[in-house]
C-alpha cells in the first residue's frame, strides 16, 4: 500500500472539518479543552480531538501567530508542515512540524498554538478551543528529514562562521562568495529545485508553488508537498520513493551560502498476510546516503509516538533489519489501528488501518548525522467477511430463530424484507418478532431474530398429508456508518412440523333434512369441499343452506336433494345418504371422508276409497343405469304420469293396467307391479339383471258394516238436477328452497338472491280433491315487460318440457301437506338477465306460465299426455336439446290456465332481488 493511496490531506473529513469558508451570523463561544490533549514527540506536536467533541460538528483549524489567526487550509498545511488524521468516527490527531511556518522559536525552545473552531449543523453556533503547547527540542542533527502524510521536509544545520568571514565546510555548504550589502533582506532568497534538471527561482516563486523555505538561526528548512514538479519518484531496493532535491541560496550577515537539501520518503513497501503487515524501508536510502554509513539507533512507533521494546512485544510488533530493508511487523487487528466496514458491490468486507512510525539515526564518515523520521499510514486490501449465518430454530417452539454476524461496530441493521414486503425494525417490534444485537469482547457485534410460525410472512406448504413445511425467506438491510453505505444478506430457514390438524366432519338429520357441520382444523377454509359428486360452489353453497363463522361451517340438504343418494326404501320410507368429502387444494389429498344415512318417511303406495292406486318407483343407488321414465306398469302402456332422474309416479284406478284382484277372507287385495322390460327383438343387453321389479299392493276390507241414521219427509215434487259452473284456480308460488316446505309470504317481499341463484317456482290447481285431475305446465317463458306477448322473452318450458339445462322439474310426492299430488308441479331456473351486445337490457323480468288442466280417464293427446311425455321419437325432450323450439299458442282454452309472476329485479350493485306476485 503506498504512501500516495493513503494520504490524508487536510480536507479528507469533509463530513466533519470546513476550512477556508466565511461562517456568517455566528456566536463565538471560548471553551476549556476538555476532550483535547496536547504532548510532543520529537520534532512534532501533536494535538488529540475527542470523537465526542467532534461528532455532529465541522472543524476549522487557525494557527496562531501572536495576535494574528490564520486559517489553515490543505495547501498551506502541506507547505508550512501541518497534517491532520481522523478516523471515520470523528477522532482526530493534527500534527506540527516544531519548524512550522508559524511556530515561534526561541532557541529551541517551541511554542506552538492553534485554534480549532467547531460549527454545528446549522452552521449557527461555533465553539473555539485555543491550544498552546511548548516543546523543547534539542537533539538537533546534522540533517534532519521528516516524512509526514501530505509533506516532505529536510532541514540542515547552518554552517558556523568564523572571523575571517566564511563558514565551515559542513556537507552540503558551498563557500561565501560574496559579502551582501547590509539594507537588503537576509535568509534565502532563491532555490533551484533539481526535478532532476535544475529550476531556480525566486523565493515568492517557490511559494506560489506551494514550497515551504525558511531559515532559523541555526537551521534551514525546505519543504515540498508530494507529487509537485519538483519531486520525481524513485525506486530504491524495491521500494517507490518520492525524492526532493534542492540548493537554496542563502544570505547571511557575513556573506552567502548555497545549500543543498534533499529529502526522500517511501510511498510504498508494504506486503500483506491474512495476520500480518510488513513494512519495508530501503535501509540505504540512496538519494540520501552516497557514502559508507552506519545505523546507530533505530525505533519504531505509533501515530507519531516512540514504543519501547516491552511496548512492542506487548502488541507483537518486530522490528528488524535485512541486508536491504528496514522491516516492521505488525499483526493485524493490533490495538494501536481500527478496523472499518466497507461494501463494494453491495458484499461486505473490511480492512485495517493503522499508522506506524519509523526513526533511523545513521552517521557517515565525515561524521554527518542524518535523522529519518516517516509517518506512514497503511491500509490493509479489502478482506471480504461473509456474515454467517446460524439457524438456531428448534421446530416444536414454532419460532424461527437465526443468528447472522459477525459485523464491525460500524454496521447497523436498517430493515428487512419479508416475502410481504420490506419492515423496520420499529415496524419488526410492532409485530412481535424480536430483534437483537449481540456485542463481544472484541468489538465486533452480531444480529438475532424470531419470527413466530404464524406470521404472514411466513410461507407455508404441506408436502405430506400431515406435515407443513415453513419457510422463512428475508433479506437483513445494513448500513455502514458513518457514510451510510447500504448493503444486504439474504437468508433462508426451513422447519418441518407434524403440526396438521384435520377437520372433523359430523352430522344429524330430521324428518325432512340433513344437518352437516364441520369444525375446520388448523388449515381453517384451504380445502374444497364435494357434497356428493358436486363441488361446494356458491351457487351449491347458496342452494344447501351454507353459513360460516370462522371456525365451523354448515349445511342444510334436503334428503331428496340432487346430490344426495338413495340406498334402500320400503313402502313406508327411504334409506337417503349425503357424501361429504374435503380435499386439499393443491395435492388432493383426503383431509376428511364423511357420510351420513338416515330414514324418511316416504310413502310409496297410496290407496283411495274411489279405486284410485298412486304409486312411487324410486332409483336407489344399486341401479345406477335405471331410468325411471322407461317404467311401466303390467301394461305396458301404462307410465309414469311424472318422473325425473330419480322418481317415478303411477296414478292409476284398479281396474286397469293390468292390475289384478284377489280375495281372501275378509279383504280384497289389489296388485300391480312396476317393471322394466327390454325389447326382445332388439341386439340391446340390459345394464340390469334381473329385470327391475316392484310390486304394488291396496288391501280393501270386505265385510264392514256402516250404519247410517235417516228420516224422510213427503215430496210434493220431483227433483230435477241444476247445472252448475265452478272456476278451478291455479296459483304460482316461490320456494324458499328446493324442500317446497316454506314459500315466501306477499310481506316477504322483495326478496334478495343473486344471480344465477336457483328459482323454486310451485304451481297448484287449489280447491279441488279431484284425484283424476292433472296439472300440466304447457309452456312458461320470461319477459323484460309485465305485457305476456311482449319482446324479447326467453323460453323456460316449452311444449310441457325444460327449455335446456338451466330449468329443471322436481318430484311432487304425497305427505301431509300434498293430498294430490298430480295437482302440483315444481320447477326451478336459474336468475339470469336480458342482454344485447354484452349489455344489461333491463334489471329486470317477468315469468308467465300457461298451465293445462287435464282429465287422466281420457284419451287425450298433446299437453294432456303428461309432463313432458311425447309421441316415439319425441321423449326425453330434455336430453335432445329442445332449446330453441317455439312454443305454440293453444286456441282451445277451456281448461287452461295463465299465471304470471311478478317483478323479478336483479341489482347489480350488491345483489339480485327477485319479487313475485300471485295473479
């Protein structure tokens, strides 16, 4: 490391020291020196300032010259022998050559003084500190050369004259040549400065050029700051020498002299080990010794000050010489240097400084002493320091733990990232992660965190069903001071639990309906969930009644609702089951597997006193590929008045479809089955087998007696029979579900549902027991207008069936509520809206239905046939997608009714509305 690399010009503080600027509107305040220390060493004073009396301020250094103050800046400390070194932190040594521009001499005897002027920020207030310091100095050389950081100087003792008017030879000396006249100036007058070709000027010459020249009454001094035009560089025995050579003329009271004066400073010779820096000095310096010599004493020492041999070896310091070198040995992170925190490209790494001292004392053979003093910063090359990182984290506490140093003194922690974003350490606090420094004897320091397992910015991931995996990713955001450097670390940290808690899944049912709750586990709402083979969508979720309350979640189904199934049933009940399956999201994986069965009371055979048979055939789960509309009775002809995807309902009076009689003693027994027959003729296997096969059966008792009180009055005339005309009333209701147990009341309304939430609509001829009577919905269709004929509608059923997959009939079964059932059917459609080009129409829709009431003992064709029962080649109309056909308009209305809804209103703001009334 060179001299030159390491030079610490008095502007080098720059955060810290001000020099040559005009401090206005400013309070002067005279302090005592308390954090200042003054001594000398050798031929300097040196003057010590306290970090803590520098911190925060700027600093301006005067040298006081009796009454005057004159402020030294960087140019004119380097020609008038001032220097100034200061660490990052504010503490700061200011050196004095003893024969210093404005240091007064008194036959060796120096006093120096200087005036330091301390601004704070705001540039305000400054404080002055005035100190003084005498030093005595006698132990003068022939020669004396000095080597500090921004300077070089050499001074020559001046020749003794004698009474006949000319000096002794003393090296260096030529002869008086002339005696000058008394009036003009003595001291030197001009130098000729050897680059090495020679350069003479005048004296104010080689000031303006930033050389110092002087004469005491017994020494001459030259000084040169580095790298100007009058030095030149030099390689001696290995070591980069900066050289400055110079004759001054000098004038004397009996005469004049010319003196030559030479001086040569390392700015090199520094070799480096990971522990180790040694300083190489040339031990022949041969711009200075050209004759034999001998060393006579040789010291080293630290920041200007002399150690002695016990002070070495306390710090492990060696000082040696070679056949070419002077050698000092210093270990490094001795604690006479400090270290400091740097950050290229953003990596951490530090070095180490310190300043070493050498004097050499050596003599030649005319007996000519030469004293060779160098102060000699050095600083080590970056040493890259990766912090290490130490997990620390122990699984069960649920605590990331990690440990990161170590780190110099100069390094705090600014931030850290998180995957959610970047925190302070206030913000850290705030959110109880715990962040802590760590100091050790050494002074260096290192840094802690906890993070708890359930922070947000901590990831989580299952790679087993019951183990979770956290993952802690973050970056420590540091800074340097005091030059606020930034630069960062990354680190990672992974723990596994088998910390999973699963959701329990129970249930209970009523007579009509399934009741599920489940309590989440310690993954709260991160699965889906499958109600039979259906996801739990909000559209499904709607439909079963959900609700959640951030621990527990709840279903309300209907035991005949779509997603359940039909194990078994009997002639008074049916075996229903939901599946109830919550899988994890990413890996599918079952988080929990639950059905529940449970017996409704279902009656499946229904007996009149009128001869009329209602029978219900239902698809249980062990007959996947039944479909209900294919059964008939023992005649064949004989099918289902309704049916859907799961049911299908007979009504039909015992004496047809091949129903037979038996008797027995006292009863009659009616009997009919419901099957399944397959064409024989046709290459078709049934999926089936055997044939599917139910048996119907009505007890009738034969020998019961009923009596029946009377009385009679005369007749004075016959009866005769009156005609009368009645009016059957159709009505349409709206659901509250899909059980049709609760429908909305004309103070409900309006009721709110969302879009594409399921309508229940339930239509009913009333006022009428007449079980031979059927209620066929012949067409329905919606429109944006109350008017029925109005454009543009949207057809819902047509032609007695579902217009596509949004409508959908469902079953009407006989229970206290339901006495005929053929007087009633249910349907739903999905809310939906009118649009045009991708634009809402109107918010609203009108539903209008026209229904036909039929007469099941005759021969009807058309509408009367059944609900969506057709001629071959038109069944199922449903699956071969009617949508699209036209409804046709019926002219005979006799027995046809026209129903409508009212206002069906979708708000798009928060949610859909739906409000009906009956007409």
């Amino acid at each position: 490391m060179g001299l030159l690399d390491n030079i610490l010009l008095w502007n080098m503080m720059a955060a810290l020291i001000l020099l040559g600027q005009t401090m206005p509107n400013m309070k002067l305040n005279l302090q005592s020196s308390s954090g200042l220390r003054a001594d000398c060493v050798g031929n300097l004073m040196r003057l010590s300032l306290d970090k803590a009396l520098a911190v925060g301020n700027q600093l301006e250094v005067e040298a006081i010259n009796c009454t005057q103050h004159i402020l030294i800046t960087p140019s004119l400390a380097a020609q008038c022998g001032y220097s100034m070194e200061s660490d990052p932190w504010g503490n700061t040594r200011i050196y004095t050559s003893l024969l210093g521009c404005y240091v007064n001499n008194k036959e060796d005897t120096f006093n120096v003084g200087l005036r330091l002027r301390m601004y704070s920020k705001s540039q305000s207030t400054v404080i002055s500190h005035n100190v003084t310091q005498t030093c005595s100095y006698t132990r003068w050389a022939s020669r004396e050369i000095l080597c500090d950081r921004n300077y070089m100087e050499v001074s020559n003792r001046l020749a003794t004259p004698n009474a006949k008017g000319w000096t002794q030879d003393v090296k260096g000396h030529s002869k008086i040549s002339t005696i000058p006249d008394a009036s003009e100036a003595l001291g030197i007058w001009k130098v000729t400065i050897n680059t090495p070709q020679p350069v003479t000027m005048a004296l104010r010459e080689a000031q303006q050029a930033g050389y110092g020249a002087m004469a005491t009454s017994t020494r001459l001094v030259m000084r040169s700051p580095y790298n100007t035009a009058g030095t030149y560089s030099e390689d001696v025995a290995g070591v980069p020498m900066q050289v400055f050579k110079v004759s001054a003329y000098y004038k004397a009271k009996l005469g004049q002299s010319v003196v030559n004066l030479a001086a040569a400073c390392p700015t090199g010779g520094i070799l480096f080990t990971n522990d180790v820096i040694s300083w190489h000095v040339p031990r022949r310096v041969t711009p200075l010794v050209d004759v034999k010599f001998k060393i006579l004493e040789m010291y080293m020492g630290i920041n200007g000050q002399r150690l002695d041999k016990s002070q070495m070896a306390a710090r492990g310091y060696t000082l040696y010489t070679t056949d070419l070198h002077i050698v000092i040995e210093i270990p490094v992170g001795s604690p006479d240097g400090y270290y400091k925190s740097h950050a290229p490209d953003y990596q951490y790494h530090i070095t180490y400084i310190v300043e070493p001292m050498l004097e050499v004392l050596w003599r030649t053979n005319s007996k000519d002493d030469t004293k060779y003093k160098v102060l000699f910063p050095i600083t080590t090359p970056l040493m890259p320091r990766l912090p290490h990182v130490q997990d620390t984290t122990v699984s069960e506490t649920r605590m990331f733990s990690v440990y990161l140093g170590t780190f110099l003194h100069d390094v705090q922690l600014r931030n850290i990232t998180f995957s959610t974003g970047v925190l302070t350490i206030e913000e850290c606090s705030a959110r109880d992660f715990i962040v802590q420094e760590h100091h050790f004897p050494n002074g260096t320091k290192g840094l802690s965190l906890l993070v708890p397992f359930g922070d947000d910015v901590v990831l989580k991931h299952n790679p087993e069903r019951l183990v979770t995996v956290y993952s802690l990713h973050l970056i420590f955001g540091l800074i340097i001071l005091p030059e606020e450097i930034p630069f960062a670390h990354p680190v990672e940290l992974q723990a596994s639990l088998q910390d999973v808690v699963l959701p329990i899944i129970s249930g209970t049912c009523d007579q009509n309906m399934f009741y599920i709750h489940v309590k989440y586990g310690s993954q709260g709402t991160n699965f889906q969930a499958m109600v039979g083979p259906r996801q739990l969508t909000p559209e499904v979720a709607e439909e079963y009644h959900f609700q959640e309350n951030g621990t527990h979640l709840s279903l309300i189904l209907p035991y005949a609702a779509k997603d359940t199934a039909f194990e078994l049933f009997t002639s008074g009940s049916v075996r229903a089951r939901v599946d109830l399956l919550l899988l994890d999201i990413i890996n599918n994986w079952v988080l929990a597997d639950y059905f529940l069965a449970c017996d409704f009371p279902l009656t499946t055979t229904a007996c009149y006193p009128n001869g009329t048979m209602n029978a219900l055939a239902v698809k249980v789960e062990s007959v996947p590929n039944l479909v209900p509309s294919q059964l008939t009775l023992k005649d064949k002809s004989c099918k289902p008045v309704f049916s859907d995807f799961r049911l299908a309902y007979f009504s039909f009076s015992v004496d047809s479809c091949g129903t037979t009689r038996r008797f027995f003693d006292h009863y009659m027994v009616y009997e009919n089955e419901i099957t399944l027959s397959y064409n024989k003729g046709v290459a078709y296997a049934s999926p089936i087998d055997p044939e599917y096969r139910q048996t119907i059966s009505c007890y009738y008792v034969i020998n019961a007696t009923q009596s029946v009180a009377f009385s009679s009055t005369h007749r004075s005339f016959d009866p005769t029979a009156e005609i009368g005309l009645g009016q059957l009333i159709v009505h349409m209701r709206l659901s509250q579900d899909s059980s049709y147990h609760h429908f909305y009341q004309a103070e409900d309304y309006p009721v709110e549902k969302y879009l594409r939430q399921p309508l229940y609509f339930d239509v009913e001829l009333i006022e009428s027991t007449d079980p031979q009577l059927e209620l066929i919905l012949e067409n329905c269709w919606a429109t944006l207008h109350n008017n029925r004929t109005s454009l543009p509608s949207w057809d819902i059923i047509v032609d007695s069936c579902e217009n596509g997959d949004e409508t959908m009939f469902h079953p009407v079964v006989s229970d206290a509520k339901v006495l005929v059932p053929s007087h009633i059917k249910r349907f739903s459609v999905k809310m939906f809206t009118f649009t045009k080009d991708e634009e809402v129409l109107k918010d609203e829709i009108y539903v209008h239905c026209d229904a036909v009431i039929c007469d099941t003992n005759s021969q009807a064709d058309g509408s009367c046939r059944g609900q969506c029962v057709h001629p071959t080649g038109l069944g199922n109309a449903k699956h071969q997608g009617r949508k699209g056909l036209k409804r046709e308009r019926r002219t005979d209305t006799t027995h046809q009714r026209q129903i409508s809804s009212g206002l069906i209103f979708l708000q798009n703001t928060v949610k859909p509305q739906i409000k009906t009334e009956v007409s």
